[in-house]
C-alpha cells in the first residue's frame, strides 16, 4: 500500500509516517520509481507506534522493543517493564515538581491578595477558589 493510503487507514499524518521512517519504526519497501511500499502489517506498526507515543514514550524508546512488541504479548518482552518502570518514576519526579509549582504560586497569589486587602481565597480539594461557582452571572 502507498503512504497515502496508509495516511488514511491509520489516521497518522503523512509528515508522522515518515518521520516514524526516518526513527527507523517503520521499513517501507521503494519501488522502482522510488515510491513508499507498505505492507499490510505496516497499518498494525503504526497503531503500535501511536500508542506507545501517547503513553508518552520517545520514538527512540520505543524502537528499543517496538520490534518484540508486535511479535510477542508485551508480557513476553523484557525490554518494556524496565521503559514503564523508568516512565513512571519520571512521571512520579514531574508530579512532585509541578505540585512544588503549584504550592508556591498559591503562595504567591494569597500574598499578592492580602498586600491588595482581599481576602485570600480558601483552599477546596486541593485548589485556590477564587469566588463563587455560580455562573448565574
């Protein structure tokens, strides 16, 4: 199949499969007149590829058991737990940053408020309310 049809049957961008060409993820064959070939497997590499990019992985981690992936159960390639195990303590060092962020701009907008005379807004569920919830407007 040609890239536009494997466009339209994935939903990936004609720029995304070649760039995933380009990461080396996915191997088209080239006809004679230099044209991408896929083959029908390619729509089941892509829906792999997209995947794993939306669990947050880099293209560069998924090439790393992308391969064993597509033949085996996740379960059966030892590459991929030490990738999810690494991702998540990344995840959990990202978490602990922004909820830093997060607590030294509340901090930030209760001094601002109380230099200004206002009260300062009260803490719900972990989140600075600023006012009603109302919206009658």
């Amino acid at each position: 199949m040609k890239i536009g049809e494997l466009s339209r049957r994935t939903g990936a961008s004609l720029r995304s499969l070649r760039y995933y060409e380009q990461q080396r993820l996915l191997s088209p064959m080239r006809t004679g007149n230099g044209y991408r070939e896929y083959s029908p497997y390619a729509v089941e590499q892509v829906e792999t590829i997209r995947f794993y990019l939306n669990l947050g992985f880099s293209t560069e981690q998924i090439a790393g058991f992308l391969h064993c992936v597509l033949q085996n159960k996740e379960s059966f390639c030892r590459e991929v737990l030490p990738v999810y195990e690494t991702k998540i303590a990344d995840l959990d060092d990202q978490i602990r940053l922004l909820c830093r962020i997060k607590s030294n701009l509340e901090e930030r907008v209760r001094a601002i408020m109380e230099e200004q005379g206002q009260p300062a807004p009260e803490r719900s569920k972990g989140e600075l309310s600023y006012g009603s919830d109302n919206d009658d407007g």
